[in-house]
C-alpha cells in the first residue's frame, strides 16, 4: 500500500524531473549538472514540507481538549511498555 509519504516523495521527483525537463533555460549545455542538482532541489522541496507540516501540527496542537492529558497518558504507556523489555531510566 502506498502511504502518504511516499505519494509526496514521488509527487517531488516526478515534478523536479519535469521542471529540469521542461523549464530547464540551458538544455543543450552541461546536461550532468541539472541531474546533480536535483537531489538538492528534492531536499529543499522535502524541507520546506517538513517545516510546513510541523507548524501545522504546533498550531493545532493548542487547539486540541486534553492534548496535554493524553500526550503524558501516552508518555506513561511508553514508559511501561520499555520497562517491559528491561529499558532503564535515569
């Protein structure tokens, strides 16, 4: 099955593949450059989607009843499940 992030990830390389393809000004001179390039603008591109799509959750994350509550309810079920595989805390 195909999860969200990997919808995006090919939604990025199949757009930075067209966009150097496409709208690329010097397509007959140094063809080995744009394909190195494209890594970095595929690192940018995921990035800027992180940076985006954790100031959504931060903004949100006010906006939720109880968030506090049920962020240390499931800190506390962690903790449990690593001390039953013998996880020590300090």
């Amino acid at each position: 099955m195909i999860t969200r992030g990997k919808v995006i990830v090919l939604i990025f390389i199949l757009s930075t593949i067209l966009w150097i393809y496409k709208f690329d000004k010097y397509k007959k001179s140094n063809a080995l450059m744009k394909w190195i390039l494209i890594p970095l603008y595929l690192v940018s591109a995921l990035g800027l989607y992180a940076v985006i799509s954790i100031s959504i959750s931060l903004y949100n994350f006010n906006n939720i009843p109880n968030g506090h509550e049920q962020l240390l309810k499931e800190l506390h079920n962690v903790k449990k499940e690593l001390q039953k595989r013998n996880f020590t805390f300090d």
